[in-house]
C-alpha cells in the first residue's frame, strides 16, 4: 500500500493546546472553557474533559453553555498566546530528532527517520512522549506511519497504518464540503475512495482530493519542513586577563557592538533594548540595560550612550567576560550611503535616550495630534521613545499655540449674546478692542463620547486679532448664548 516505507513519520495533535496552556498555569477542579467572540455572540473555543462530560462542544454558545453548566468557569482565548506555546513545545520535541515542523494551529510533525533507534525503536520513543506531556499536563494524541498524511490521520482518528483503508474520508485532512460531497456518493472510508475510478472525482472535486489521497498513501512525496529560528542577536566576548579600568571595558563593549550592529544589518533591524552583562572573575555578573530612543545599528552612537551605566560598574578583582545581547529588536530599513546621502544621525532620538538614561524613557512625553475636532481631545500624550506623529489627524483650521479651560469675557449686554464678535470686551480684567475677526468656525459635540463640557450643543469660534496686540481664539455658544475664550495663538 505505500511506497517509501523506510520513512517514519510521527504527527503529534494537542486535542486541547488552547485549555491546557491556560489550566497548566492556573488549575480549575471542574468544568473550564475559552472564548472567543464570533459576531455579535461568544462561543466556546476550546474546552477540558469534565466540560465535554457535562454536555458542552466546541463552537457552542456561551450563553447556552452556561445554561448547561451553571458552574462553568471561562477566559477568552488567547491565540497568539497559543501560538508561541506551540512554538516552544516544537523547540522542546526537538530532543527526538531535528526535523520538526508544525502541523496547523494544534499539531507538529516530526520526520524521525534514523532516530528511532536512540530510544530503542519507535514503540519506545512513543511512549516517552506519551509520559513526558502527560507529566506535563498536556493532552496529546499520537499517530507513526511511512507518510505524513497517515500519521496524521492516526494521530487524529486513531488506529495503526494497517487500518488507515477503514478511516473515513476526513482523515486525509479535505475541506468540510468535500468530506459532505464524497460521504453523499457512498464514499465514506479511505478505502472505497482508492478503488473508486480516478478522473470522475477529480472533475467533480479538483486536483486537492486526489493530492491528499496520494500523500496519505506514499504515492506523492510530502516534505516534513522544519521551522527556520528566529536569529539571536548577542555576542561574547572572553578575556584572557581581567580588566577594571572603565576605558578598557568601553573598548571590549566597542567590539562587541560592532559585531551586533553587523549582525543586526544583516537582518535589516535595529537594536531597541540593549543589556550588557559584565562576569568577575569572583563568577558574580553585573548588566548595565541601555534603552533606545529608536531603532539603531550603529556602533559609533551607541557606545557613547553605555558611559553613564558603566559608571556605576563594581568591577571588584576584575572583569574576565562581557557579553552584549539585543533584546528588543524592530526592522530597519537600510540606509542610503554614499554621495547621495543627505540625512545625518537622528540626534534627537540620541538625545531622548541619554535623558531616558536618567529620568527614564516613559517619563519623556510628546504631544501628538489626535483624529477630534474638539479642542480638548485634538491631541494626545505619550512617550516620545514609543509614538510618531506620522499619519496624524490635522485640524482644517489653525489652532492656537495656547488651550486652556473656557473662560468667560464681559461685555456690554447686547453685545455678549450677538453671533458675532463683540468690538469691545474685557478678558482677565484686561479690556480689549477687536482688530479683526475670522470665522466662524462650527464645531459640533461627539454624540458617542461622553464629555460634560459638550454636552450642551454646538460652538462657533472665532480668531481674534486685538488691538492691544492679542490674538485670542474664541468660541460663542448659540443655545446658550455667551462667549468665552478657550486658547491665544502665539
């Protein structure tokens, strides 16, 4: 039945990744569920053993669920978290042979060809894995064949590769409507669907139905491709004799940046987070953390920004080993280099790091423009190492310099309740003559947020030009007549 049998191919399914990475962690004594949100309703993504036993399913309500079982305890999923669970248990399986890959969102495959044999055959190394994730915690089910879509067909619907002819037709991984379609002509195993004639299904089904049922049994070649790592940007650096001076570990820390910074140009990234560990010969480690302002690889502007921590280094009887490891990395883009060159460094980012050095980098805040046309929710504060102003939303008037609290101004009756300016007011006991008037400019409250200083309708503002020189910006309510000054341009 299959071709290329000196292969073995182990599929690993985790029925339960989603529940067992949150209850590893957390146990439950009972009945527990993750959600996740389908539309307008909560439905049940993954669920433990004592959920399935007291009638609960995957994709079933929340709101049923509950009904169902009153004492039902939930989270909501998380599936990034999922992921990189998954990707640390393809790392950890690794330990059986080095051709690991992941199998959808809840699986691995591993090509253990020429590896059975370092645990005593595959019954052996089966049976480890079995012990090692029960031990852990983690449901697991298991499937060995010559192919990549008969283990996972056993893996998934159990059995031994003598019986993957009596497994339905949704063991070689086909599309739910394929699997409906096949099982409405009488095609329900694997077995009727290979001595079924050829080009009848593959007219009515497409080429993928054929393809899955020739990699399941050997006659198609199915690559087992393993997970390329992610790069690992650090560099070590070993001394032959220990050092103290401060200069003499701004030199080693000088080498070892320009290969990092070489390191990170060969992945077109930049270095956020730096941390510098320092060994003494007593085996004692100190780290001096640099966090940057920006992205950067450039060893001749980093280097001066380590001064400050190295300064507080106790280097004792001496320091033997340095090591420099990135540990926030972000992409960026190559750098233009030659005669066309016409930008320099980002000096200001160095200079937000050598104050984030002391004061720290959240502590460093920027306004930024914000997408209102209310003045007080037309900008925003946020750290200035972590925010760009790019994109931004830009008022289609000026905006003055100056926004403060509205401030009422007085002026003669008629005057204060007239749509427009009035010519002569007072303002913080100040009295005033318009010059010249712009406007109006109509701003309207945002129905959806809640803001007690626009609950009351609409305003109309106006840029105001003094005589004495002042250039306020001010705004007349219509429902409720008055003026006020909320800002003064520059």
């Amino acid at each position: 039945m299959f071709t290329g049998t000196h292969r073995r191919i182990v599929s690993i399914w985790f029925p339960r990744l989603a529940s067992d990475r949150v209850l590893r962690a957390r146990p439950v004594d009972g009945p527990f569920a993750l959600s996740q949100r389908q539309g307008t309703a909560k439905t049940i993504l993954c669920l433990n053993a004592a959920a399935e036993r007291a009638g609960l399913h995957r994709g079933m309500r929340m709101a049923d669920a509950r009904s169902f079982c009153p004492d039902l305890v939930s989270a909501p999923a998380r599936p990034d978290l999922d992921a990189r669970f998954l990707a640390s248990l393809r790392r950890w399986t690794e330990r059986y042979c080095p051709w690991v890959g992941l199998e959808g969102a809840d699986g691995l495959v591993l090509d253990v060809t020429g590896a059975t044999h370092l645990w005593g055959g595959a019954g052996p190394m089966l049976a480890d894995m079995r012990a090692r994730f029960a031990q852990a915690r983690i449901e697991v089910c298991l499937g060995l064949a010559a192919t990549r879509g008969a283990a996972w067909a056993l893996a998934h619907f159990g059995g031994t590769e003598e019986d993957l002819l009596t497994l339905p037709v949704a063991a070689l991984r086909l599309a739910p409507d394929a699997v409906t379609g096949l099982q409405r002509l009488g095609l329900r195993r694997i077995g009727d669907l290979a001595a079924s004639p050829r080009a009848p299904l593959a007219r009515r089904f497409g080429p993928d139905l054929l393809t899955r049922l020739d990699q399941a049994l050997g006659h198609s070649p199915e690559p087992v491709t393993p997970e390329t790592e992610p790069p690992h940007f650090a560099t070590r650096m070993t001394l032959p004799d220990p050092i103290g001076l401060e200069s003499d570990v701004m030199a080693g820390l000088t080498r070892l940046l320009v290969a990092l910074c070489a390191k990170l140009a060969a992945h077109h990234a930049g270095a956020r987070r730096l941390v510098l560990t320092l060994r003494r010969v007593d085996q004692a480690s100190q780290q001096v953390e640099l966090r940057l302002a920006a992205p950067m690889r450039d060893p001749a502007r980093i280097a001066p920004l380590f001064a400050r921590g190295l300064t507080e280094v106790d280097a004792g009887f001496g320091i033997d080993q340095l090591r420099l490891e990135a540990t926030q990395v972000e992409p960026l883009a190559p750098a233009q280099i030659g005669p066309a060159q016409s930008t320099g460094p980002d000096r200001l980012a160095d200079l937000i790091t050598r104050i984030g050095t002391r004061i720290g980098l959240d502590n460093i805040l920027r306004f930024l423009p914000a997408d209102s046309h209310i003045p007080e929710r037309a900008f925003l504060i946020a750290p200035a190492a972590f925010s760009t102003a790019q994109g931004a939303f830009h008022a289609p008037r000026p905006r003055p310099l100056r926004l403060f609290a509205p401030e009422p101004i007085a002026a003669p009756g008629p005057a204060l309740v007239a749509a427009t300016p009035p010519r002569h007011f007072r303002w913080r006991a100040m009295p005033l003559t318009t010059a010249r008037a712009t406007g109006p400019e109509r701003i309207t409250p945002e129905w959806w947020l809640s803001d007690d200083g626009w609950r009351h309708g609409l305003r109309d503002y106006w840029r105001i030009e003094t005589a004495q020189g002042r250039r306020l910006w001010l705004f007349f309510t219509p429902q409720n007549p008055g003026w006020f000054v909320q800002g003064e341009f520059a």
